[in-house]
C-alpha cells in the first residue's frame, strides 16, 4: 500500500492551509481569545462555501466527494492554527442536518460527559438534560458538562463507525497542533541567543526539537494509516500518539521558550489548553487503552 499523498491531496492540503491562515491568522487567533471565544458566523460560512463540511458528500448530494484520508488532512492544518468552534460535530452532521454542510448552521455533540459550544450552537446531538457550565481551560472552547456517567469500555463494536471517525479527525487536529508547536519550538530556538549564542546551539534543545519531531511523525502516520483502514484498534492507537504528541510537544515548545513560553503573550500555551480539552474527548485515554489491549 502506497501511503504517499497524491498530487490531488498535496494540492487540498497546500490550499486549506492558505485559506485558513489567510483567514485564521495569529492576529486573528487573538481576536478570537480576546472576544471570550465568540464563534465567527462569517467564517463558519466560509468554510461551508469552501467545502469543509461537505467535504465527505458525495458530488450528486452537493459534496465534494472525498474521503476519511482527505478529511484527516483537512483537520490536521485545523488544527495547526487552532481554529475554533465544534468543527467534527458539523462535518460529521454534514447530509444529516440541514444547513450543516453549507456553514449556515452550527452543530455540537455530547461528547464524554461534556458538550463543546452548547450555547452558541443551533442544533445538539445527544441529551444535554442537566447540563451545566464548566470552566474551560481552553479560551476557545467553551464547554458544559452532563451529569451522566461515562463507563470505560472498549469503543467497538458497540462504540459506532460515526464515532469512531470523529475519534480520528479529532486525533489529527492533534497533530496538527502538534506540528505547529514543534515549528515554533525550531523557529525560536534559531533566533533566541543566550551565552553569546543560539539555544538551537544546546545539546538538551536539540534534544527536545528532535523528540518534538519525532512524536509528530510517529503519530501522523498512525493517523494516516487508520483513514484508510478505518480499523477500530487503530483508531484507538492513533488517537493515543496523537494526544500525546499534541500535549507534549506543546510542553517541550514551552520549555525551549523558557520564562517566554509561560506569558500571555506567547501562543503555545492556547496549544497546550487545546490539546487538553481534545484528550479528553472523543476517545480518551482511558478508553483508547482498553481498545488497544483489547486487540492484542
């Protein structure tokens, strides 16, 4: 099997990645944190005009008629730039509910215990009897918890392929998240100058570019491989490297920029937040584990 992309895929990969840093820039990123997480509508929208929920619809039903490996690349560059809002619910809902594919509607899910974006959403899958406000350590993804006991069980076959599939497109928003702050740790540490010379200079900063690198890769293509498999044990794996790659390069990119990294002012800690809240949902450790054991 020939695990490469396409020309086709290297084509909407390069074009979701102008878009939304065009689009979703760091002024922007800011913005959005600074307003208190207010979803853009306008952006929603163009989002849905440029395909990204119907992504997956086949062409006859108004789609663009791709599929999970296609899907897996378009979140991943999401999540490079931490792009907000309850992206997987709506992708996922796309076909189903009306207006979803198109941008015009916004659609969240409980999830785990807990319901992204509830109060700003139109339409809510799952019962949110009960629900109430949380405090997030996300800025941008606000969230609300459901007083109803999660069990930790294996995620298949009871788990759903619907499920399992936004399992995986959350993984790779991961490892989106995971890349970007492994290009910032390298992109500081070539500029920041200690002891009359670069700390990219340090042995024990290389040390952690090299393993920020290591764990972005390793977990990329778990994600890849388990689009095209779509296998339910792989799934659970890829969402294991995939959370631990996004949370632990989004510590070591704060170690690389020292006193820096802990401010406001600098972005890793907003990768670091998310990457948070997305190991806790849709698969979460716990879980994925016993699906992995369970295969072996």
């Amino acid at each position: 099997m020939d695990f490469r992309l396409t020309e086709d895929q290297r084509a909407l990969r390069g074009g979701v990645r102008d878009l939304l840093e065009g689009r979703f820039g760091r002024e922007a990123l800011r913005a959005a944190v600074d307003s208190g997480g207010a979803l853009d509508r306008d952006l929603w929208r163009e989002l849905g005009a440029a395909g990204f929920f119907a992504l997956r619809l086949p062409e006859e039903e108004g789609g663009v008629g791709l599929g999970l490996p296609e899907a897996v690349l378009v979140f991943e560059e999401a999540g490079r730039v931490l792009l907000p809002g309850p992206l997987v619910a709506t992708h996922m809902a796309a076909g189903s509910v009306p207006g979803a594919a198109e941008g015009a509607v916004v659609v969240t899910a409980v999830d785990e215990g807990l319901v992204p974006w509830l109060e700003q959403a139109d339409v809510v899958l799952g019962d949110t009897t009960g629900a109430v406000p949380m405090r997030s350590v996300d800025p941008l993804t606000p969230l609300h918890r459901v007083p109803v006991p999660v069990p930790v069980s294996v995620p298949a076959p009871g788990e759903g392929e619907a499920r399992l599939q936004a399992a995986l497109l959350t993984a790779a928003e991961q490892v989106g998240s995971a890349g970007r702050t492994t290009e910032t740790a390298v992109s500081y540490a070539r500029e920041r100058e200690q002891f009359g010379q670069v700390i990219g200079g340090f042995q024990a900063v290389k040390h952690l570019c090299a393993g920020m690198l290591v764990r972005t890769e390793l977990a990329r293509a778990a994600v890849r491989a388990a689009s095209l498999t779509v296998d339910p044990v792989e799934i659970a794996g890829a969402k294991l490297l995939a959370d631990e790659a996004a949370t632990a390069n989004a510590r070591d990119c704060l170690q690389v920029h020292g006193g820096m990294g802990f401010t406001w002012e600098a972005d890793v800690h907003l990768h670091l937040k998310r990457a948070w809240v997305r190991a806790g949902l849709r698969l979460p450790a716990a879980r994925a584990e016993e699906a992995v054991a369970a295969g072996l």
